[in-house]
C-alpha cells in the first residue's frame, strides 16, 4: 500500500454521502486544474510533503467511514482570489475502494501512516453495490468489514 517514507493524508469528504457523489464532483469542470485532472484546495500545505509525494494518498472518510483512495499525483500552489496562498492536492482521477473504516470526525486533513490506512478492496469487489450506510457502518464498528 505505500513505500518506506510514505505518508498518506485522510479528510472528510463534505456534503458527499457515497463514492460516487464524489466522482460525480470530480467529473465536473470546477473540481478540475487546468490540467483536466482532480484537486482538492486546501488551506494548509503539508510540512510533509515529500513523504506525501511518495506514494502518498488521499483518503475519503463518507458520513464516518472511510471508503476509498485516490493517488496523490502532485502538490499545487495556487493563489485564491483573496491573494491567499492554499495548496491544490493534485490527484489521479482513478478513485480505489477500500474496507469500510470507522472514524470520527475531525476537521481539515490528517496524516495517515501506512500501518493504519483501510486495505483496498480485494479484485473483483470494487465495483459491487455498497452495503447500506447504516449496515457498514455498525459491520466496520465491531471490525467485521
């Protein structure tokens, strides 16, 4: 899941109840760079980025669990119309599913070490019918999923 000096990050993914809200976001012109690709702004720019940039990525927790992944790609400066500096998290388009994880809210973002990232989903399963909200989450409670 990740190389000696590999660090992920972990965030809320607001207003998103399943994978596929956030997919949808991202399909959309405004959720892009000029480069046609992902990002997420975020105000804070990580103290450890390269770690970040070495196999890094960015994990999505969905109404407290965390449900998939995607590549983090690069780190973006970019000047908001405040004049503010905020970091684009740059990010393969390619969203991987993983086990669904309890985790209680936080704001911002997080670092998450390899050790406790959710595995991904085993071949075969990434495209099957998420279990009901309510089911995961009790299933990822006692461990199950």
């Amino acid at each position: 899941m990740g190389k000696s000096g590999t660090i992920h990050l972990i965030k809320l993914c607001v207003g998103a109840e399943r994978v596929e809200d956030l997919t949808d976001w991202q399909a959309t012109a405004r959720a892009k760079g000029p480069d046609g690709l992902p990002r997420h702004i975020t105000r804070m720019w990580p103290k450890r980025a390269g770690e970040v940039l070495n196999g890094g990525a960015l994990y999505w927790v969905f109404k407290g669990l965390v449900l998939c992944r995607q590549p983090i790609l690069r780190l973006d400066e970019i000047t908001g119309h405040d004049g503010i500096m905020r970091c684009g998290i740059v990010l393969n388009p390619q969203v991987i599913r993983v086990a669904a994880t309890a985790r209680r809210p936080f704001q911002g973002w997080r670092y998450l070490s390899p050790e406790d990232a959710p595995r991904d989903l085993p071949k075969g399963r990434e495209t099957e019918e998420a279990l009901p909200q309510s089911l995961q989450t009790a299933l990822a409670e006692i461990g199950v999923l």
